[in-house]
C-alpha cells in the first residue's frame, strides 16, 4: 500500500485542486470524531453528551462540517460531468449521464453495499439465535444512522446534470434560487404551520450548499466573496437561533421539538455559508502546506479509505463499548471527571479497531477501471432512485426487528430493513447495467 500511494502521489497532475482533497478527508474525519465524542454509552443505554452538557452545544458549529463536504462534491460533480460531455459521441448526452452516475456512484455503492450485506447477515443471525437485547439492540438499531448522508449524496448525484445546466445559465442566481425556496419553506413551516413542508428542505438546503461547489468549480468564490460567505453566514445563523425558532445545537437532539439537521434548516444553511467562506478563506495557506510529499501523501492515503472508515467508524465505537462491558471495565456517569480521564483510551480504541475494518474492506474501495461514454439514461436514474430511497430507509429503520418486520415512515410510507436492503441492492445493480450499456 505504501508504494501505491507514493506512487499516486508522485501522479499528481499539477492542476490537481489539492485542497478539495484534503477537505473531503477532513470533513469525513470530523464527523467521526464527533459520532464518538457525542456518544454517551453507560450500562443502562447510550446518550449523547451534548444532551447531558447543553454547554458544549457551540462546539456543532465547528464539528457539523457535512455542508463542507456536500460542497466539495459539488465541485467534484461539475468537472467529473464536463469531463464526460467533452469526450462524448455526437448527440449522446443520454449516455453521459449513466456514465456519469455508474461512475461517481461505484466507490460509493460498493463500500456502501459490501456494509449493508455483512451488516445484514450479522443482524440476521444474532436474532435467530434470540439475541438483540441491550447494547446489541441499540448496534444494530443505530450503526445504520451514518447512511442518511449516502442517500443525500446520492441525490445530488443524480440532479447534477439539471442543477449544472441551470448555473451555467444563471450562475448566482441557481444558488439564490435553491436558497429562497429554502427560506420560503421554513416561512411556510414556522409562521403558516403547514404539515409536512418541511421535509422539501431536505433537498433545497443541501443542494443550495451543493450549488456553491459548482461556483467554486468556475473560480466564482475568491476573497471577498468568500469573506462574505463567512461573515454573512455567521451573522445570519447566529440571529436565527437567538431570534427565531431555531436550536442552537446543528446536530440533532434527543427529545427536541425542533432540530437544525433532520429535516435541514434555514439556520443549518446559514451555518453551511459560513463553514464554505471560511474553509475558502483557509485555502492559499492550505494549499502551500499541501505542496509537502510527506502531507500530500498521507491526504492521498486517507482519501483511498476514507468512505469505509466512515461507514464502519459506528461499528468500531459500539465494538469498543461492547468489549469494555464484557470486560466488566467501569463506564463512569457521561461528563464526569472519571468519564473525560476514560475519553483518550475509548477514541485510541475505536480508531484502532476503525483501522483494522478498514483493512479489511478497503478493496471495496477501490476505483474500477473506466467505462466508455455509452448507457441508458432513465434505467440509471431508476436504479439511482432506488438506492436512494433503500439507503435513506435503511439509515431510519435499522437491523433492530429485522425479523419481526419492524417498519420506519419513509415520504409517508413504511419500509422495513429486508425492503431498504432489496431496493439498494436493486438500485446499484441498475446503475450498473446502465452505466454498460444494457437497457
């Protein structure tokens, strides 16, 4: 492995934005790192520290950094699919768009599934034998939560194409656009209380935050702008939660009436601004430290595994946990003196064990060789469609009752665990067709 990445690093074309990779890393490592401060695990059930010490609330505003990497993949996403147009055959657009899918979709389906299937079988067999009680109940019912960012992403993949014809003709306006909607249906939400508006922010949010990544993609966010973003945002989200109806944690809470993440708000995109200015702010001096082989190196290798890590970073944390119990190991009250003294070893622990899964599954991650430009258009979307909704299923359901046919309401339908599963399997396996060729 060392040699390969000295190797891919040695590749790096000149033109390579260094910094994007670095983000997209950075942002995933963030993330982990929170899932496993956050957690409050005592014999009696798992909480979340931010609930047991309001005070550390503030601290979201620097590690919800999903805005982060929905923007660095709109800007992946906008050169991926120019690249495609620009090497495809005469009037083939059709095709460019499943080429496109299959591609940016593998390296994230294929870890994703080789997850859902081990994960799947695991939990099958525990509750054949008549387990599922306890902490295993609470594995099995929350190490699925992380999938909802997949089903994002995967959507944002999907409305690429449209999304990126209507910046290239309306630049900041496409943006404005996506961002007004949003306000209008928190102003729907809030002030008119119309049911179930809410949940359309779950696209105009993210893919406002998505948006910006194109702008970033045409050289659209120097300097000022980029100050703008930071300060604006800032200001905007600080007033928000100090005026409106918002929480100031921008994580969900345990019990909360109201939560900045699910479904997404106005103040998670002001929030969303501020993070974008301000990792742009950050970009020249980041971009000089990236020029040293021995850091760009270690970027190059965390971003080989950096979606299995994610995906199997909650399997390690309840491994930990669980291995602790077993041991009779004390797991002192979450925030006391004893539990933060406890915090060094539990994340050496976890990061350990995230590193042996990821040596494990790492090959999933691992890019195919390219596809021609060739494929079928609408049974790429069919299968995206269907991964999308089988991921985000399955993020709201879990394995917890997977024989028991335990259902989660997903857009007013239930859907169980075996259905979230068949239609993600059935979704990748489309995109695969499509991405082929074959109708």
């Amino acid at each position: 492995m060392g040699s390969s990445v000295r190797e891919l690093a040695g590749a790096t074309p000149a033109t390579r934005d260094r910094y994007v990779d670095l983000l997209r890393v950075g942002s995933l490592g963030a993330v982990v790192l929170g899932h496993w401060l956050m957690a409050a695990v005592t014999p009696d059930g798992v909480g979340n520290l931010l609930a047991v010490v309001p005070a550390l609330q503030p601290l979201t505003w620097l590690l919800q950094v999903m805005p982060v990497f929905f923007f660095v993949g709109g800007f992946s996403h906008a050169l991926s699919y120019r690249s495609l147009l620009r090497k495809r055959p005469e009037g083939s657009e059709d095709s460019v768009y499943s080429a496109f899918l299959r591609a940016r979709l593998q390296r994230l389906l294929r870890p994703t599934m080789v997850f859902v299937l081990v994960w799947g079988a695991a939990a099958l067999l525990v509750q054949l034998l008549g387990g599922g009680g306890g902490l295993t109940g609470v594995t099995l019912r929350m190490v699925t939560q992380p999938l909802w960012f997949i089903g994002i992403y995967l959507a944002m993949v999907a409305f690429t194409p449209p999304l990126l014809t209507l910046h290239e003709r309306y630049g900041w306006g496409a943006f404005a656009g996506l961002a007004g909607a949003a306000v209008a249906v928190d102003v729907l939400r809030f002030a008119a209380g119309v049911p179930y508006v809410e949940f359309l922010n779950f696209a105009f949010v993210w893919l406002a935050v998505h948006q910006l990544g194109f702008l970033r993609a045409d050289g659209r966010i120097r300097l000022r702008r980029a100050a703008l973003l930071a300060g604006g945002g800032l200001i905007a989200a600080t007033a928000l939660v100090a005026l409106g109806p918002y929480p100031l944690s921008m994580v969900g809470m345990p019990g909360e009436k109201v939560s900045n993440m699910a479904p997404p708000t106005l103040a998670l995109l002001a929030h969303g601004l501020w993070l974008v200015g301000a990792v742009e702010l950050l970009r020249a001096p980041a971009a000089r430290l990236l020029e040293r082989p021995r850091i760009w190196r270690t970027v190059v290798a965390a971003n080989g595994v950096a979606m299995t890590a994610f995906l199997w970073h909650l399997t390690a944390m309840f491994g930990v946990y669980g291995a602790l119990l077993a041991l009779d190991v004390d797991l002192p009250e979450p925030a006391s003196a004893a539990w933060w003294t406890q915090v060094p070893l539990r994340l050496a622990l976890a990061a350990a064990l995230t590193a042996a899964l990821v040596a494990a599954f790492r090959t999933f991650e691992r890019p195919a060789a390219s596809a021609p430009v060739q494929g079928h258009g609408p049974l790429a979307a069919l299968g995206a469609t269907l991964c999308l909704l089988g991921v985000l299923g399955l993020s709201m359901v879990g394995f917890g009752g997977l024989l028991d046919g335990r259902t989660a309401l997903l857009i007013a339908i239930p859907v169980s665990a075996p259905a979230a599963v068949a239609m993600t399997l059935g979704g990748w396996l489309l995109v695969e067709r499509a991405g082929r060729g074959t109708p």
